[in-house]
C-alpha cells in the first residue's frame, strides 16, 4: 500500500471508531464520522489503483481502435491518463455506434466485454 493509502485508511479507521464512539452522545456528529471514515476508506481504494486501471482502459481502448487517433500520454499523471481516458472513450463510444449500426457481432461483443471488465476495475469494495 502507498504512504497515501495507508494514511488515508489509517484516518478512516479512526473516523470510523470515533463515529461509533459518539453515537450515544451525538447521532449527527456520529453519522458524520461514520461517512467520513468510510469516505476515507474509499478514497484509499481509488488511491491505490487510480493509475493502474486507467492505464490498463487505455490499452484495451487502444487494441478496439487501432486508428483512433489518439496521442499517447507524455507521462503518467492521473491528469493526462484522465486526458487520454477520455478521448478513447469518445472515439470508443462513437465506434460502438458505428459497430452496432453495421451489425457487427464479434465487434460488438468485444466492446461490451471491454465495458465489463473496465467497471470491474473501478468497482470499490464496500468495507464491512
């Protein structure tokens, strides 16, 4: 886990045990925490893979449209792999019409199974 991760968590679960402590005493401040933590807690997920998953929907986005035109990323911020996450998925979007409309099948399966496993790389895990 990154420093950012573990602090992140670390919060969380002081938040979390800090809401549960106040909830007797204050409902309000005690739910607040409570988000608070497990805000914390997500936060951390996405800390933790937020390159990782954009890089590998670029990739995949990359192999479906082999002419798509897009320039590469020149270095790996979240902001420039959320520049070019983008405009795959514009040209992605408007390919899939495109595929759908021609009646394509294998095409089209291909992008649904991308869609699929690309929400998959986003899912959070919600703590128990």
């Amino acid at each position: 886990m990154s420093d950012v991760g573990e602090v992140l968590t670390g919060v969380a679960m002081v938040s979390l045990g800090s809401g549960a402590a106040v909830q007797g005493s204050d409902a309000y401040g005690g739910a607040m925490m409570t988000v608070a933590g497990l805000l914390g807690l997500l936060s951390a997920q996405e800390a933790e893979r937020a390159a990782a998953w954009r890089a590998a929907d670029i990739a995949d986005m990359s192999a479906l449209l082999p002419d798509a035109g897009v320039a590469t990323a020149a270095d790996l911020t979240l902001t420039a792999l959320d520049a070019e996450w983008a405009a795959l998925s514009e040209a992605l979007i408007a390919h899939h019409a495109a595929v759908e409309a021609a009646g394509d099948a294998a095409q089209d399966r291909a992008i649904l199974c991308f869609y699929r496993e690309s929400a998959a790389r986003r899912e959070f895990i919600w703590p128990q």
